[in-house]
C-alpha cells in the first residue's frame, strides 16, 4: 500500500513579504549603521527568556557568529542575504530583526 503526498505550495505572497522586510532590514542597516546595537540588544533579550525553541536559540547563535567574524556593516548585510545556511537561519526568525524597519 503507497501513499502519495501532496506538497502545499507556498503562497508567493507570503514569500515576497517576507523577502521585501529583509530587504527593508538591510536597506535601513546600510543607511544607518547604528541600528546594528537594536539588534544586538534583541539578542539579548531573547536569550534572557527561558524557553525558546531551539531553532530560535540556534539563529541567536548564528548571529553571534556573525558578529565575531566581523562588526562590518556590509559583512553584515551579505550575509544576512546569503543563500547559505547561516544566511537562511537568520532571515527565518524575524523577531531578531524588531525595531529596525519603522
């Protein structure tokens, strides 16, 4: 006995949403460098709180590296929009990006 499953399709809307906030994010990071300390002071916030899940944890830990590697602004920015691992982890929570876009 076989069972065929059926992918949901993603709603292009959804995807272009999103897409236009991070790159919103990374048009208002390079415009104005500072915002990097919002999101430093959003990471944390999210790992003062008790239960996150593990995927969340794990993007704050992504970003740290970021930081670590470097605190250049256009280093930052690429590799927010990188179509890695590392890129795709951090444009997967949002919540890490509050308070940069107005």
């Amino acid at each position: 006995m076989s069972f065929n499953r059926v992918r949901r399709q993603r709603s292009s809307a959804c995807y272009n949403k999103h897409t236009d906030f991070i790159s919103k994010v990374v048009s208002s990071l390079r415009a104005d460098p500072c915002k990097l300390g919002i999101i430093k002071s959003n990471l944390d916030e999210y790992r003062k709180q008790r239960f996150l899940k593990k995927g969340f944890l794990t993007a704050i830990e992504r970003f740290d590296w970021v930081f670590e590697a470097s605190d250049d602004i256009e280093d930052t920015c690429q590799q927010i929009l990188a179509d890695d691992y590392i890129g795709n982890r951090l444009r997967r929570y949002p919540l890490l990006f509050k308070g940069i876009v107005e």
